[in-house]
DNA sequence: CGTCGCATTGATATCGCTCAAATCCGGTGG
DNA sequence: CCACCGGATTTGAGCGATATCAATGCGACG
C-alpha cells in the first residue's frame, strides 16, 4: 500500500531510541484513544488515520483542539502533565504510535542528543504547524493553493505528489470539495498551476495574487 | 504601559538560565530582523508587537509562513540550521527577546533541567498554535469566538480579558472588525456571551452551534 | 450489476467583506 | 473650557466568494 512508503519518512526521523519502546496501536472510527481525566502516560504519533482531540466543558460544550493526521504528534502534553485535560478519539480507522512518556522522559535526561533530536522534531511540528495556521488565515481557495505549493511543494516548481484524495486536499486547506475543483480547474486555466496525474505544481506565471 | 505587565508573564516563564544570556533588541515598523540567507544565530520571541516570518521564491514569489505577536517565538530552527531559509520583517514597531542560539544549545547539552524546560516550552507553542489552527478552521464568525473563550478563557465561565483593542482581536480570528462588533452584539443578545468593559465571558446559555 | 467513494459541474443561498458614514473617547492645543 | 483630531467602535447597504444542494459520470470492488 503506498501508505506503508509515505509512512516511513517520519517514522525513520524518529530517534532510534525511541522506536524501540514505541508501539503501534490501531483503532477503528470512534474508538477513543484516551480520556480526559485519564492519567497521561503516553505521547502518539499518527501513522495513518485522523485522530481528534477534544475538550470537554463543565457543561458538555465540546471544543476541538486538533485533528491530528499522519505525521502528527498529539498529546505530547503527557511529559508535563499527570492527567489527560482533553480526549482523543478516532474519526476513522486510525494507526497510531505509542511512545511512553516515561522513555521520553528517561531519555530527555540521559541522552544529549537525543535532547537535541527531540526538540528539532518538535521544531518541525511547530513550524508546519504555524504554516497551516498562515494558510487558513487567507482569504480565497486560490490563495491557499498557491500557499499550500510554496510552503509543502519540493523543487524549483515546488511539486507535491498528493498522498490522499482531492476532498482530503480539499478539507487540508479549509475549503469544500466543489470550491477545490473549481479553484484547481480555473488556476490551471490561468496557467497558475499545472496538474498531471495526483501531482500538482506552480505553473510559470506568476501568481498576482495577495 | 499594559505592556509591560502582560509581558512579565510569559518572560518569567522562561528558563533563568537563558534570561541571562538573552537581550531585547526594538525594530521600528518595516525594519528586518534577520533575512533569508544570513547565519542562524539567535531564537527569538517577540515581547511587543507583530514579526512577521516570510520566505521568497526564486522568482520573488512571497509566503508568510509565521504572523509571530506578543508570546511567540519565531526562528526557533536557528538550532538545527546553519542558515535562515526565511526573513523576519517587523510589522509595527517591536521589541524582541534574542536568545543566542549557541547559549541555548549549550544549555540543552548540559542542564537537564533546561531540556525539559525547553520541551515544554516548545509544546506549549504547539498547543497554542493548534488551536489557533482549528479555530480558524471553523466556519463562522461565533464559531471562532466560542472557541477562542473556550480555549483561552480561564475559569468556569471562560473569561478573557482583552489585551488589545477588538480590532485585533478581530484580525487574531481571521475575520474583519465590522465582522465581530456584530458577532458580538449577536451573540450577546442571544445570551451566548457577556461583556463588561474589555472583558468577555460565556454567557448561560449553551452554544448550539458547531 | 449494484453500491460506494471520488471527481466534476450547475444553480442558489448565505455569510462575511467592502465601502461608507456616524458616534464616542482620550488627548492636545488654543 | 472648548474646538479639534485620530483611533476605536458601531451600524447600514450591497456585492462577491464560498457553502450548500443537486445531479452526473466513473472506476473499484464484492
């Protein structure tokens, strides 16, 4: 499955020491990974799936934290905290990475490097992060694509080869489905962009674009 | 000045060990605080005022990747990297904390405490930025201010005490200030919120909302 | 072959943006 | 004390981009 590929780019950049007591734990939609109030003994780490995590106010009001998907950390929290303030659960049939808190911790303490690798990982989420975070703050699909391009795409046309479905890309950016393909279809007309296949890629004009 | 006191709280949240080592420096509006291509040095975070982090194609191409204000850090990859892939202009006149970055590595090499300090410093970020990041995901202008009180109101009714005028507020929810004084008046003759002065709270009656 | 998910296009409704104008307020100078 | 000013706040009217609802084609899969 191409699953399995895309997967091993961020699991590989895991630091050894870790992998070694991480361990992959599957759930089906619904199925709730851990609760709030639940003692926080574990950090996790999408591999496949999407995993929510909510809060819940004294009165049921629900708030949504994050949608981790793969590649995403969640709950790294657990390494300062001694109870879960936030629920997570499974919107689909989800694959994650368990990594205990206390290995963490351990090695926080006794490995340097790992130190190191551990904050540059944590770096990397941040910053893709904020980049979504900038990418959601535009106005207008167009604009979002262009972004998503710059900020994700490699290469000097900045190509991205999407991993998921269209809808997927379409959710990604904040936008329904139907305003996607319009937007796609109206900047590959424009010559903004150029598509072939799952593959997408900055065309040659110039976006004019805020 | 305000200023001052709201800084003091996430200033003294930092690692004694790195105030010693870290100075302020102040940029007037448009002024750059590091440009893409120049040495990684030096963390920042911001004290007062708006950076914002972009980086430019080869054709001139422009992308925020960061809108970094009062609280965030920005360039905190300066650890890993040798040389700045982006730029960081100040918006408005500004005043930033610069943390070398070599102080910071030491001290990760060498005080065990620090490293947890600085992962959990690390992670707050990320916490924060998510659920900024999902509140600009939700659709609709009382949407994102329930959830702005939800997440970042304290105590049983969500309490927020503007820091800034509703005009940044309007901007920290990605939606226009005409957009949010009638939100708000909405919201509040609904019974969803209440306001005194500069401060907002959730009102009795529960959101229906998504 | 029926079903399901994805992709695509059309028609319409709605929310928020834009432009515009009035009020309020603190500060400033005559 | 008053006139004036700029910035923040508020309300109004109209427009436009996107959501929504709907329908179709298409390939995979049982």
């Amino acid at each position: 499955m191409q699953g399995s590929g895309e997967t091993r780019n961020f699991v590989e950049r895991l630091p050894d020491a870790l992998r070694a007591t991480a361990q992959s734990r599957s759930y089906r939609k619904g199925a709730s990974v851990f609760n709030q109030g639940d003692v926080a003994q574990a950090i996790y780490l999408v591999l496949d799936g999407e995993v929510r995590v909510v809060r819940f106010g004294v009165r049921g009001e629900e708030v949504i934290l994050q949608h981790a998907r793969r590649g995403d950390f969640f709950a790294e929290a657990s390494l300062d905290g001694h109870h879960y303030h936030c629920s997570a659960v499974a919107t689909k049939s989800t694959t994650v990475l368990r990594i205990p808190a206390s290995a963490v911790r351990e090695l926080l303490d006794r490995d340097v490097r790992f130190a190191r690798q551990w904050v540059s990982l944590l770096g990397q989420q941040l910053r893709t992060t904020r980049a979504r975070l900038e990418r959601l703050a535009l106005r207008g699909a167009a604009s979002r694509v262009r972004h998503y391009l710059m900020t994700e795409g490699v290469g000097p046309h900045h190509e991205v080869r999407l991993g998921s479905s269209l809808r997927q890309f379409a959710h990604e950016l904040g936008i329904v489905e139907e305003t996607l393909y319009r937007t796609l279809a109206r900047m590959e007309k424009a010559g903004l962009i150029e598509r072939s296949g799952s593959t997408l890629r900055l065309g040659r004009k110039l976006a004019s674009m805020t």
